[in-house]
C-alpha cells in the first residue's frame, strides 16, 4: 500500500538529511521531490504547499553536534503531512449517530459519488460497521437511473439481513428517500444510509438532483466515495462535489490497491473535510477507520 509514496518521502529524508540546510541548496532537492509527489498523485497546490512549508521550517536550522539531522527533517516532514492532512471538521461519526438516537431520531446519511468507485458495496460495509456498533440500518435505492442498481443494493441489504426501500426504475429518488426516512421513523430504525445515481461531476441536471435529495431529507450528513485509484481526478471529483452538493466527509476506496497514496493527501487539503472510511478490500469487514496521524506515520516508515 502507497509503496511509491512511501519510497519518495523516504528519498526526500535521505537526501534533505545529506544537504546543507540553506534555501539555495534544498531548493534543487524539494523542487524534484515536487515532481515526484505529482507523479503520486498528489494535487499541484498540495504538492507545493509541502515543499514551500519544509523549505520554509528548514531553511537556516542549525543542527548541533550531537543532534539527529534525520530526524529533524523527518519530524518537519511529519508536521507538515498532518498539517496537509487534519481539518478544522473533526467528526465523531458514532458519537453524531448515538446523539441522534437520544433524541429518538433516525441519523440521515447520503451517499454521493460517481460510477465505479464502488459506493454501493462502500453502503453496504457501512452498514454492517453500523449492525456491529448495535445500531439499526435501513437502506434507501435512490439510485433509481443505472440498470440492476435496485437489484445489487437488494443483494446487500439481503445478506446483510436489513430493509432496503426501494421504487421502480425512473422514479424519482428524492421520493424514494423521504419514504426510507419516514420509514425509520415509524420503525425506530436508528441509520437511513441511501444510495444515489453515479454521476460525472459536471452533469449539472444530475448534480440539481442531488441538491433535490438533500433539500427534501436534510441529511445530517453527506459522504462522497472516491477510488484511490483515479488519483488527480479524485480531488477534481471532491472539488466539484463540493462545490455543488457540499459534502461533509469522504471514504476512500480501493486503498489496498493503490501504491501511490497521493489522492489521500490531496482530497482531505482541497475540500477541507476529513477522511471518514477507508475501502481495503471487497469483503464488508473490509473497512477501517481512517486516522490521519496513523497515516503520516505508516507512510513515513
């Protein structure tokens, strides 16, 4: 996992820690690590705020005799990924559940995501993270355009032993999840996860759609699923939602597969909002929390 990224911090530490720690001699140095950062997908604007910050904080440090020069350049570079990394949003996601449940109120969460980045089964492994923490689930197929979505959603929900809710194809899917929500409401189900279509982020009727979605349920929360694996277009991908739906947290998919690990940083920088999830495999255990400084630390080992 990141294997590329981890290489490339590592290069940088090796290199930075052999370099007179003045501007004119790390400048060279940072200005290839940039590249290589790029070429792992991380975000442009990502790439040069952490090499303009090690410059910054290393610029003239004068390293005693006895002192670690490694480590220095090290802990400059931990500070500035988890710099990248945290957001002024921390979500306690069980703790906003478990406030919902006190109040005898189901807790409303929407999907969001384009095709192929694996949100239906991302649903489905929330669901039963949900289940383990003694929480009731209930399904929403607002999905109602991608031909065998009702069908793949219903398999889930089957063998995961829940309700899912579900129209006929064409119907409209802010209909579909104002009658889940009810339905949790008079079931006393504790979680409305719904699914919506996959969209290209720049499908405008299809964006308003969502914004329809999250105007007639008022989600507590909105959740963009992102591939790992498409990199840059990852973040353009956040970016748009964002801007246009407005999300509150993302799940990462298909991390165990991706050897770069640039998108991990990049998405969390650009949207301001924390990473909730990561996808690691196909299995429905196959989903951990995701804890920046436990990021920073693996990919700087």
């Amino acid at each position: 996992m990141f294997e590329k990224l981890k290489s490339g911090l590592n290069g940088l530490i090796n290199k930075i820690t052999t370099t007179e720690l003045k501007a004119e001699n790390l400048h060279p140095v940072l200005s290839d690590f940039k590249m290589n950062l790029i070429e792992n997908d991380v975000a442009v604007p990502v790439a040069e705020r952490i090499c303009d910050e090690m410059e910054r904080r290393l610029d003239g440090v004068q390293v005693k005799r006895l002192e670690d020069r490694r480590k220095i350049v090290k802990n400059s570079l931990l500070e500035v990924l988890l710099e990248t990394m945290l957001t002024n949003d921390k979500i306690d996601f069980l703790k906003a559940i478990e406030e919902k449940r006190k109040k005898g109120e189901p807790f409303v969460i929407v999907f969001v995501g384009i095709n192929g980045t694996g949100k239906t089964t991302t649903i489905a492994k929330v669901a039963r993270f949900l289940m383990k923490k003694g929480y009731s689930v209930v399904l929403a197929c607002s999905d109602t355009y991608r031909a065998g979505s009702i069908e793949q959603l219903e398999e889930h929900a089957k063998r995961l032993g829940i309700r899912m809710i579900k129209h006929k194809y064409g119907a409209d899917p802010a209909a579909v999840a104002y009658d889940t929500v009810n339905h949790a409401k008079a079931h006393g189900i504790n979680v409305v996860l719904i699914d919506t279509a996959g969209r290209m982020q720049t499908n405008r009727n299809l964006m308003n759609e969502l914004v329809k979605i999250k105007r007639i349920v008022n989600p507590d929360m909105t959740i963009l699923i992102v591939d790992s694996l498409t990199g840059n277009d990852a973040v353009m991908q956040a970016e748009e939602f964002h801007k246009s739906v407005g999300i509150d947290a993302t799940i990462l998919t298909k991390v165990d597969a991706d050897v770069k690990g640039g998108s991990a940083l990049s998405v969390t920088h650009i949207t301001k909002k924390p990473i909730l999830f990561i996808g690691t495999g196909q299995k429905y255990e196959d989903l951990e929390e995701f804890n920046p400084e436990k990021f920073v630390q693996m990919i700087l080992k």
